[in-house]
C-alpha cells in the first residue's frame, strides 16, 4: 500500500506595500435579493393530488390515464382525419403493399398528397390504436395482423419523403378525369370543370408558382402565360414506384442488369405516354376556350381597325400634301410679289436717301460758304483757309451718316452767323468722336482750335 505523504504550504505573504483600499479589486458582485412564493404546481403534484382524491395507487392511476389518453386521440382525431374503412380493404394481403392506395390505408384518401406530415403521424397512430393485433386479440377478434402491417408499410412509405414522391407520382387517386367536349360547352361550366383538372396536375411542376387557368375576365397577357406554361411543363414524374423488383442475389447478375434496363425503358414509355397525355388535355383545353376565340376576333377587329386608320391617314396625308402645295405655291408667288414691291420700295428709299444726302450735302457745304469760311468779319478768307474749311467738312462728311446728314442739315438751314454754324459742326464733330468715328483734335480749320 503506498503511503500519503502530507505537504505544508504556508499561504505567500503579501507585500509591504498592499492594502485592501488600493489593491483590492471586485471582479463580480452579488444581484439583490428576491422574494418568491413557492407553489406546488406541476405533472407531478397533480398525479399527486389526482392519486389522493381518487384513492388510487400508481399502478391503477397509470392504468386510467392510458385509457383516458386512447379515447382521447380517438376523439381529437375523429373529425378531419376519419373515414369509413372498406371491408375489402381490410382483407389486403401484406404482401401486396405496392398495390394498396397508402392513403386510404391510413384514411386520408381526401387529403392524398396534400396531407401533411403531421395528419399522416394521427392516423397512424389511430389506426395502430384500432387495428393492433394485441388490441384485435383482447377484444376476441382474430390474430391476423395483416391489415396492421399494411398501416406499418403506408406510414413508411408516406413518411419517407422520397418514397412518397414515388408513390404520388403513380397515385391514381389523386387523379382527375378531364371534362368531355359536351360538359365543358355548357354555359358557365367551363372554367369550373377544367380549373381542379390543373390543380391537380400542377403538383407534378419542377418549377412553382404554376399559372392557373383564370376566369372568363382573365386578360390576354395571363391566358397567353397560362397555355405557354402548360405546353412546356416540366413534370417531375419519374414512375420508378412501378418498377418491378430487382433481385438481391448476387449470383444472377445478368438478370439483375436485364430487369434494370427493362425498368428504365419502362420508365421512359410512361413518361413519353404521360407528356402526351397532358399535352392532349392542353389541347382539349384550348380548343374548348372561349376566351382564345375572343381574343382572336378582337385581334382581327383591331387590326382591321388599324389598316382602315391607316389609309384614313394615307388619304389624309395625300389630301394635306395637296393643299400643303397649293399653298405653297400661293405663299410663294405672293412672297414674290412682296418681294418685288418692298425691292422697288426699297429702292425708292435709297434713291430719296441718296438724293436727300446730297441735299443735305450741299446745304452743309453752303453753310461754311455762307459762314464767309469763319473769316473774322469784314476780311476775306485765303485761298488756304478754304480749302482747310472744305476739307476737313469733306472729312467730317465722310464719317457721318444719313441720320448724322438730316441732323445737321436741320440745324444749319437758314443760318449764316460763323458763330451759329461753327457750334452746329462742333456739335457733329464731338458727336462722332463720342462714337468713336473721329479723333480729338481732327477737323480744327471747321471747329477751331
């Protein structure tokens, strides 16, 4: 036996520096206090007190809640879940499960595909509560627990969400028989009576939403949808439920490899047979449509419509095109006229401007003539200071316009006094130089200095 050695480690001393104001630090604290009233309460008090008032032990306790609990699942299940069950039905070999309908095995043939997984676990367990072979031999029946088995396989099967798949792509009840030529011309029956036939179809769509057929109001953009849709639907249809068994041994490969490859080509036929079929109910479906013969007749009328709109507005166009010329033509041969009025106009105007400038031209040089050429009174001018005189009134001239002309030609008519005439040209000279026609200084023989 080995033996305990017993160690003493005396706690590590603090420093001389440590105190608990400065060095102590709280990493957590406490929450407040809480009052709370205990109560018993729960399953298990409640057996408790169930046990006591009924004088009951646990085992007979146990015993009567079992019973209570069945009948009580019988009860909640007996509204949506429930349906009278064949005696034909009832019969089935077990063996035989891919030919039994698993739904109305388990009661649910009116839900069939649409049934949930939680409505396929109550009828199992309905049914396991009626049907169990311990229960059949209690209540004096037979031991047969066929019936029992085929409730086993249908759950399987329906709980397995691949082997489900399989089996609603052969479901047979879930099917329905499209209307005949005859039903489907009846006033108002039409939509009621080919609408559940794509429902019912639309389950086998790879793609979902998938558009419905409508009503008699449904517009041209939705039909069209609708039958395009129908006519490249993508069915998720496989038909391997159908498939017969292949055998597990592994000393018949041979077989094994020949029913595979018939299985598949079996496969292949129904799904070609079943694109078919649905295209065939498209068809029927289309050919019966009065929605599509309107459309057709509205389309007809509206492009009658547009061809009559159309030479309508040839014709009109034809007809504007005309007028528009004549017009033209008017609009031109009176611009011509107009032109050659306001050109002979226009000419008269500058031949009484021309003839009003040299008016104008001989007044202006008559006035520096009649101003003695601004000579001091009583002496006559030289030779020199008329030319400068009439040169710089031919220079001022030369930078006047017709306006300037008029203007000036006003302001001199009539006067002789060098004085009054000079201060005329002074005025035309800053006018012009104002403008920037002349320099100052120019013209100093007509203005003086």
């Amino acid at each position: 036996m080995a033996a305990v050695a017993q160690l003493s480690l005396p706690l590590p001393v603090l420093p001389q520096s440590w105190s608990a104001e400065n060095n102590f630090k709280a990493i957590g604290k406490l929450s407040p206090a809480t009052q709370r009233n205990i109560e018993p309460v729960g399953p298990h008090f409640l057996a408790h007190a169930r046990r006591k008032r009924h004088h009951r032990t646990f085992s007979e306790d146990d015993r009567i809640q079992a019973q209570e609990n069945v009948k009580k699942v019988e009860d909640d299940d007996a509204g949506e879940i429930s349906e009278p069950e064949d005696p034909v039905m009832l019969q089935r070999d077990a063996k035989d499960w891919k030919g039994q309908d698993h739904y109305a095995v388990l009661g649910l043939s009116k839900y069939r595909y649409k049934a949930t997984e939680d409505q396929i676990k109550r009828a199992h367990r309905k049914k396991v509560l009626r049907h169990h072979p311990d229960k059949r031999a209690a209540a004096g029946g037979t031991e047969d627990d066929s019936f029992f088995k085929c409730i086993q396989k249908a759950t399987e099967i329906l709980l397995d969400p691949v082997k489900r798949r399989q089996f609603d792509s052969v479901d047979e009840g879930a099917d329905k028989e499209p209307p005949t030529k005859k039903e489907a011309a009846v006033k108002g029956k039409f939509f009621k009576l080919w609408g559940p036939i794509f429902e019912a179809e639309a389950r086998f769509s790879k793609t979902n939403p998938v558009p419905m057929l409508g009503d008699d109001n449904s517009s041209k953009e939705h039909v069209e949808n609708f039958y395009n849709s129908w006519y490249n639907f993508d069915s998720w249809r496989s038909f391997e439920y159908q498939d017969e068994d292949v055998p597990d041994d592994n000393e018949n490969r041979d077989q094994k490899r020949h029913v595979e490859r018939k299985n598949n080509n079996a496969r292949k036929k129904k799904k070609t047979e079943d694109t078919a079929r649905l295209r065939k109910l498209v068809d029927d479906c289309l050919a019966g449509d009065e929605r599509i013969k309107r459309f057709r007749t509205e389309e007809r009328a509206g492009k009658n419509k547009k061809r009559h709109q159309r030479e309508e507005a040839e014709k009109k166009a034809k007809e504007e095109a005309a007028a528009k010329k004549v017009e033209d033509e008017r609009l031109a041969k009176e611009r011509a006229e107009a032109e050659k009025v306001e050109k002979a106009e226009s000419k008269k105007t500058k031949e009484a401007a021309k003839a009003a400038v040299k008016k104008n031209k001989r007044v202006l040089k008559g006035s520096v003539k009649d101003a003695n050429y601004f000579a001091a009174a009583g002496t006559e001018p030289s030779a020199t200071d008329i030319d400068g005189v009439l040169n710089d009134v031919d220079f001022v001239m030369g930078k006047m316009d017709p306006d300037n002309f008029a203007d000036l030609a006003g302001k001199l008519n009539g006067k002789k006094d060098s004085g009054e005439v000079r201060t005329a040209w002074k005025g035309m000279v800053e006018v012009l130089v104002a403008s920037g026609k002349m320099k100052s200084g120019e013209a100093k023989a007509l203005v003086g200095t």
